[in-house]
C-alpha cells in the first residue's frame, strides 16, 4: 500500500514513516518543518517539503502522490501555547484542505493522530473511548473537531476513517527519537538535565489528588503507537469510523518518572517545584480495551523503564539531536 503521511519529520510521523516501510507499505511523506527535523524522516520515504495550510500545493501534491490511503499527524501540539487560533487554523482548517485534497485524489481511508486531550478532567478512570468529551485546551478541542469533520466527511463523501486518541508518547528506536528545540515533554527534558543541557527542571504541581501530589500520565512507548497506526491502517475497511485509546492502564506520578530517569541513567537529577500548569488534569490514564480486542494491538515494550531506556539510548547515540 502506498500511504501519505503527513508530519512525517516530527517525532511520531518519523518513527510510522520507518515503521510503514519495514512493513512492507510506500511512503510519501510531507511537512512544513516548521518543528519537525529533515533528518528524521526515513531515507526510503519520498518526501515532499510544504505545509497543508497551503491549499493548492497540497492538492496537488496529494494528486501526485499515488498514495491510496492516508496517515494525518501534522498538527500544532504545543499546549504550553496559548493562542487557540493557532491550533483551530492548523488542526481544524488545515485538516479539512487535507480532507478535500484526498477528495480530488479520490483517497478515502484516513487515520487521524488524536489525542486523549479530547477527553479533559475524566469522570471515570480508566477512561473509556465513550467517555464525555470535555476538552480543557484549545489543542483538545482542535482534535475533537477535526474528529467530528472526519464523521461528517464519512457521512457525505465515503471517507473511511479511524482515529488514535493517544496518551503520552516516549520512547525511542535504534534510529530515531525525541527530540525538539524548544522541549517541552518531560522525559527528555529530564534527559537533558542529565546531560547538562539544562541547569534544572520545573515540576509543575505537587499538590494534586494523587498518591504524591504530581500529575499521573499513562505512557506509550513510540514504536507501539507507530505498529497502532498500520494495525488501523490495515483494518479501516472493517473499523470504519472506530476511534481508539492508546496506552498502558498504568499510570506513573512526574516523581515516579523522575525516579526512572535517575535510576535508568545513574545520574543524580535537579529539580525544582512550581506552581500548576492551567488545564492539566491531575490523573489520565486510558482503558486500551477496545484497540487490544478489536485490533489485535498489544504494547511490546509497556513498563515504564524500558520506555526509558530507549530514550536514554538514542539521546546518547545522538547528544545534539538531530
């Protein structure tokens, strides 16, 4: 199969782009590179430099492709930013030029990247798909819209859709990791401390209903996102309209993540407490039920060490990134 990817130089664009391809299938990647690194992008992937907000560039290079299907991971992601417009023109308007482009092109499978910020503050944990959709960023928001569009197009065009709603992705393979110049994540970022590229790092609240007070996350390690996304892929005929949680069912404390990092590294880390980040919840951790039973997905690599470790691995091989 020949499939578009979109972002593909990003972080989770890269390692779907390596993954596609040792899985048999084509790859046309596109990006703006505006966040995202050239050389990350896999070598056997034939990548195309331009931004989806460009409407007739991208309709013809979608025309050009020769892809039949789509994986769409282009997004503005950065939560810590607070201008919503920023996030409804890329991941709402920019989504929907795609969505025409694929039109034109008569492509009609897609597999949209989402995000479990759709869901907000949870009722009920673990979080089930059908959870109430709450979202408490602008980021969330875009993705549930853009979710919404995909409902809408599949209703009035035939496209046939699936969307991954993950959690917090880590991690790294022997090739290709995490890796941005403005950081925001936290286990790189505490990767960077060890390597003393920064003094110290900021943990954002140590007073929230938790057993010690930090914000609790489920991980996901890279690769297994990446194999989530061809599983959907390779089932959307079957799955058409599914959306999906990625994640482990366990959740790990920022101090338990803290705690690995220097356990998995040997070095001492510096840490300094802050005040609360406006809009993060305190606990979210996703139930994977649905993808485990209806694909077939299951997490090689699910305890939070390797995770780790992985990171740990490529940062050492590649300490100036990219």
């Amino acid at each position: 199969m020949r499939v578009l990817v979109t972002g593909i130089a990003g972080y989770i664009g890269s390692v779907v782009g390596e993954r596609l391809l040792e899985s048999g299938h084509e790859v046309v990647g596109i990006d703006n590179l505006q966040t995202g690194n050239r050389a990350a992008v896999p070598e056997d992937a034939d990548f195309r430099e331009g931004d989806i907000l460009d409407e007739r560039w991208l309709r013809e290079t979608v025309a050009g492709s020769g892809a039949v299907a789509v994986v769409h991971l282009a997004a503005e992601a950065s939560i810590d930013d607070s201008e919503p417009g920023k996030f409804f023109r890329t991941n709402v308007a920019g989504g929907l030029n795609l969505l025409d482009a694929m039109r034109s092109a008569k492509i009609d499978k897609i597999v949209f990247s989402s995000t479990a910020a759709v869901y907000g503050q949870p009722e009920a944990l673990p979080i089930p798909e059908d959870a109430p959709k709450n979202p408490v960023n602008a980021y969330g928001e875009s993705k549930l819209m853009f979710e919404r569009t995909l409902a809408w197009y599949g209703r009035a065009y035939g496209v046939r859709h699936v969307s991954l709603r993950y959690f917090n992705a880590c991690g790294a393979t022997e090739e290709r990791g995490e890796f941005r110049l403005k950081e925001t994540h936290i286990i790189p970022l505490l990767i960077e401390v060890v390597l003393g590229k920064r003094t110290k790092f900021s943990l954002y609240g140590t007073d929230y209903p938790t057993p010690d007070g930090t914000c609790v996350r489920d991980y996901i390690h890279i690769a297994d996102i990446a194999d989530a996304h061809i599983l959907a892929l390779e089932s959307i005929e079957s799955r058409n309209g599914g959306a999906y949680n990625m994640g482990n069912g366990e959740g790990y404390s920022n101090q338990q993540v803290i705690e690995t990092v220097r356990k998995v590294t040997g070095h001492a880390l510096l840490y300094a407490n802050a005040d609360r980040r406006a809009g993060d919840p305190a606990t979210l951790v996703a139930s994977s039920a649905k993808i485990r039973d209806e694909l077939g997905w299951t997490p090689r690599y699910p305890d939070l060490e390797t995770m780790v470790a992985t990171a740990w691995s490529w940062r050492r091989a590649h300490p100036g990134g990219y």
